[in-house]
C-alpha cells in the first residue's frame, strides 16, 4: 500500500486566496488602530475629563476649584464611592458630578453613610434612580435647553448670583419646605430640599454647564457655584466611574438601561410587525408547487459536481464517488447484492474468482475500491482511469463468457 505525498501546491493556493480576500477587512482594522493611537496620543496631554477640577479644559472646573480655594475651602477629589462615603464627614459638602452612573447598591451605600452626617449634598443632573434614594417624592421632567435664568426664589444663595446659565432636568415636588429656583415653563432646574433633623440638605442642578471653565466667568455662574459648594470648608468632589470596582457585582444589563417607555414601544412594534406578517401571509395564500420548465441533463449535472470538486479541491469527495459508483456497478456483474456491494470481505473475494490470478492483485483491488484519498489531481485521474478499465475489463468477460442454453 503507498502511502499519499504530502501536498504543498494546495495549502499555499488555499493561503493565497485567504490572504486576498480578508486583506481588504485586516487594512481597514489597520487603519482603525493607527487612528485609534494617532487620537489617543494627540490627546494625551488633556489630564483630565469632563467637570474634572484638576482639568484646564472647556469643560473641565480648574477655574472654579482654584476660586474654592481662595476662599480656604479643601478640596478632595474621589473616583469611588468608598471613598466618597469615607470622605463625607461632617460639615463636608459631597459633590456628585454623574449620579446616574452609580448602581442601587453605591447611592443606597452613598446614603446611609451621609445621612446622619451634617453638611449639603449636590446632585447634578439626577435622574430617577438617584432622586428615588437622596431625594424621595422628587420627580425629574424632560430636559430643556440651557439659558441665562433669573432665580424667581427666595434662596438666598440665588438671590445674591442673579442670573445664571441654568436649565436641563426640571424638577417637581409636592414638599413646601423647598426652594424652586430658577425655573423653565414653570418647572425649577434647581431644587434646594432643606435639612431634616440631621443637618444635612440636598441641592438638585438640572444642569452642570455653569461650573465649566467656559462659562464660569459668565454671569452669575461662579457666584452661585462658590456659594452652592462653598456651604462648608470641606468639599468631596466625587467623579464616578463605570470602570469603579465596587459597581462590579452589582452591573446593570443593556435592558436595565432603557427606558420602560420604549420597552413597550418595542413590545408595541413587536406585536405589530407579527400581526403584518401574518396579514401578508395570508394575503399571498399558501405556496403553490411548481414543475421547473428545464430539465437537467445528467452529463451536465455530473459535470458541474465535477467543476465544484475541483474548485474546492475535495479529492477525498470525488474520489469516495468514483469508487462508491464503481462498487455498485460491479456487485451485480459479480454477482453480490446489492447490500454488500461496500463490504470488502464479500466483493474483493468474488472479484478475484473472475480476474486472473496475481500475487499482488488483493492488494491492489483493496487499494483501488477501498483506499486512502488521492494526494493530487494526477492521482485522481490516475485512479478514475483505473477504475473504469477494472469495470470495462468485467463487464467484458461478462460479455464473453459463454452462456449455457436450455435444451428444446
């Protein structure tokens, strides 16, 4: 028995055409990369981000920390609600900058460890879970654009500022005890609750635009923002993060996310489009077969499997098809059902007792109907040319052989 060669032509034909084909997706993830180092490294030298106070960006707060600390108030920055809680000690105003970032688990943590603990807490831009757990009965309104605003109220911090670019989140309460400041259709932007029996009050800021360096020159802005923050000589700048390790066991799925108005949008738009297929299922009415007008030669059909076995370079395929073919079409010239037409132990015996005899022609009849793949194109020829004249040189000694007639 021989055994195969080892290819090469294919591996390096079938890499060629892989290389071609993904080239184009790897030069486009190349390009994204390069991109990708080429921003990361011409922004390198922005510290830090959005409401940072150690940030001179547009929208970073340096201006407003180095004002807080003319007037001797110490300022900490935190990234982590442990710290933001350890930090919160009396007399502390506790700045969040993104509270809709923070799990259940961190504001309700954020809670218990500031409310017996006297000082103000500043929420900027909550949304229904953080007005749930520092600001019960509170309720945030869609957000509107932000605009110099007269503080329409009596709280004496947004008397002195005047006017001050405000607006975003509104909000709405039925405590009487709170101060409604600077308002949009009715609805405040900043909402002052007063402090209970421990000391500590809460302010709510529809929008934080004020505290930027951009604007804080502007108006009122760096008024109100020294007064809001300034309450107390310790303030805790708390800039959270989804990248805070404490928010790990408790993530929220992407569905926690959405809204529940477009979830039943979606469950809306689900329905929908279920009862539109079953009308146009119905309008179509129910498949109809149909003859195809063409028939198909087998000469043809034969040659295009030929066409794609050689395209796909399945050798091992065409070949188990030739020798499948020529084991059947030998079983009944030898007389073998057709069942044990693919037993070697009931075909190779009876093929022998018609061919003449050999000492290596077992071995060579195993090989040729039962053997391995061929190794090329060549071998497969090789082996189809060997099949059919196995099968022509049977079926001529059928034909030759003499027949018995019955009497008369």
């Amino acid at each position: 028995m021989t055994t195969a060669a080892p290819e090469t032509a294919a591996p390096s034909r079938t890499a060629r055409r892989l290389w071609t084909r993904s080239r184009g997706p790897l030069l486009a993830l190349l390009l994204l990369v390069i991109s990708g180092v080429i921003l990361a490294a011409l922004q390198s030298g922005e510290q830090h981000g959005r409401l940072d106070p150690r940030s001179a960006d547009r929208s970073g707060s340096r201006a407003l920390a180095r004002l807080l600390a003319g007037q001797g108030v110490s300022l900490q920055v935190v990234t982590t609600s442990e710290e933001a809680a350890a930090a919160s000690g009396p007399d502390t105003t506790l700045l969040i900058t993104d509270p809709d970032v923070l799990t259940q688990k961190q504001l309700t943590a954020l809670h218990t460890a500031t409310a017996q603990t006297p000082g103000r807490t500043v929420l900027l831009t909550p949304g229904s879970a953080s007005l749930w757990t520092f600001a019960p009965g509170v309720q945030a309104q869609p957000a509107s654009g932000n605009s110099p605003r007269s503080a329409a109220c009596s709280l004496p911090e947004a008397h002195r500022a005047g006017s001050v670019l405000l607006g975003g989140l509104r909000y709405t309460t039925s405590d009487e005890r709170t101060d409604r400041c600077y308002p949009v259709s009715g609805w405040p932007t900043l909402l002052h609750l007063p402090a209970a029996g421990n000391g500590r009050d809460t302010v709510l800021l529809g929008s934080s635009d004020f505290l930027y360096n951009q604007h804080l020159a502007e108006h009122g802005n760096a008024s109100l923002a020294l007064q809001l923050l300034g309450a107390h000589h310790h303030l805790v700048w708390y800039l959270p993060s989804v990248s805070d390790p404490s928010s790990a066991h408790d993530q929220r799925s992407f569905l926690d996310l959405i809204p529940s108005g477009w979830s039943w949008a979606l469950l809306q738009l689900t329905i929908a489009a279920g009862l539109a297929a079953v009308w146009r299922a119905r309008r179509l009415g129910p498949l109809v077969p149909e003859n195809l007008p063409v028939t198909v030669p087998a000469a043809e059909t034969t040659e295009g499997h030929a066409r794609l076995y050689e395209q796909a370079h399945a050798r091992d395929r065409a070949a188990t098809v030739l020798r499948s073919a020529t084991r059947t079409g030998l079983a009944p010239l030898l007389g073998v059902p057709p069942t044990h037409a693919h037993a070697p132990d009931r075909l190779l015996p009876a093929l022998n007792a018609h061919l003449t005899p050999s000492a290596d022609r077992a071995t060579d009849l195993h090989t040729l109907l039962f053997g391995p793949a061929p190794a090329d194109d060549r071998a497969l020829v090789q082996l189809a040319d060997q099949l059919d004249a196995l099968k022509s040189s049977i079926v001529s000694q059928e034909r030759h052989a003499p027949r018995e007639h019955p009497d008369r």
